[in-house]
C-alpha cells in the first residue's frame, strides 16, 4: 500500500523558515518525480514544487521560486520542502504527492500557517 | 500559464441522478508525445484530494465505472452517474501537460 507522511509543519512568523517533511512506504520511491502541492484554507489546489527521481532537475510556480527548495532522499525514502521567506500567502495545507503528469497517491497533509 | 476554468462552481444533485461538470483550459493540453494529460481529482470534506481519472478517460485503480472522463484539446467533462452519498466533495480538474502545472477551481457537488 502506497503511503505518504507528511511532517514539519506548524506556525511560523514572516521572513522565517521551515522545512517539510515526506515519509513514502510502498512503492520504489526511487522511480517516481515526487510533488508538492498547497491548498489555502477554503481555497483550491496550487501545484508548489516537483522533483525529478535522481533529484537533479526540479520545477517550481513563479510564486515560490527562489523561495522554496524541494529536495530528496532516495536511500530514506524521503521528500523535503525547504521554504524560506515565508509569506502569509504561504499560510496553507501542504500535500505530499507521487506524480507522473499526474498526481495518483497524495499525503494527508501538513498545516503551515505563517503569521507573527 | 494554462488557465483551467471549471463550470458550474457547485451543483446539487439527487441520488441515483447524473451530472456533467466541464472543464476548459486556455492551452491544448495536448502534449508533443501525443498525450493530452488532463487529470480529475475529488476531495472529500475533511480529505486529501484523490486521483479519479487521468489521461483524460481513464479511470484510475479502484475508480467506480460511475465515473467517465471525455474530451480533447481544450474542452473537457467529467459525468457522474447514478450518483451516491459517498460522491459528494470539491471536483478539480488538473493539467499536467506543461509547467507551471495548473488546476481549476473547483466543483462542489451537494446531494440534494
């Protein structure tokens, strides 16, 4: 059974940072781009960041690049989400996802909310 | 971008009925592989998001034959037959085509 596990979430101020965390079990995590994907309270989905399966190419909105590193580690089975310089925009649920032109297995999400 | 635009925003409907919801986007979302990656997805309240139908007609594993994808291009509909209490939620459709990757806005479905 694919599983995604999202952790690191929380509150935090302005300008500040925090580091998301993606635990996948089920499936050879290797293989597959990995996503991250928001959702604003009572609002829509906005695709965040992808990474490919070495990690050496990724893809990010114009609204969090420079801002925001997804990264990963295939030997722990494992996906980041660096975001620095947080905005009160940020402030959302945040979705772990396998993708492959598609999003079929997502996390149960991690609330960062950023206000001072 | 590719703007998706999803039609109608909500919808109520009765158990057993149907209901078509659209989806267009600014772009053909066809991609030069030949692959259109047009993507459907349903939240239920309280719920990540899960993955009903991709590549624009198929259904995903464990997917109810209730659920029909159609289209091509830019123009874009999702049906519900013989709908059930468990189908209520937030619809969105999503493009996976090109970068920046896109979603609609939403569709809630309400039963009557």
């Amino acid at each position: 059974e694919v599983q995604l596990v999202e952790s690191g979430g929380g509150l935090v101020q302005p300008g500040r940072s925090l580091k998301l965390s993606c635990a996948a079990s089920g499936f050879t995590f290797s293989n597959y781009y990995m996503a991250w994907v928001r959702q604003a309270p009572k609002k829509g989905l906005e695709w965040v960041a992808t990474i490919s399966t070495s990690g050496s190419r990724t893809y990010y909105p114009d609204s969090v690049k420079g801002r925001f590193t997804i990264s990963r580690d295939n030997a722990k089975s494992s996906l980041y989400l660096q975001m620095n310089s947080l905005k009160s925009e940020d402030t959302a649920t945040y979705y772990c996802a396998r993708h492959h032109s598609l999003f079929d297995y997502w996390g149960q999400g991690v609330m960062v909310t950023v206000s001072s | 971008d590719v703007v998706m635009t999803q039609t109608p925003v909500s919808l109520s409907v009765s158990l057993g009925g149907q209901v078509s919801i659209s989806c267009r986007s600014s772009q053909s979302l066809v991609h030069n592989n030949g692959n259109t990656y047009l993507s459907w997805y349903l939240q239920k309240p309280g719920q990540s998001p899960q993955l009903l139908i991709y590549k624009v007609s198929n259904r995903f594993s464990g997917i109810s034959d209730r659920f029909s994808g159609s289209g091509s291009g830019t123009d874009f509909t999702l049906k519900i037959s013989r709908v059930e209490p468990d189908d209520l939620g937030v619809y969105y459709c999503g493009q996976g085509t090109q970068y920046p990757l896109t979603f609609g806005s939403g569709t809630k479905l309400e039963i009557k």
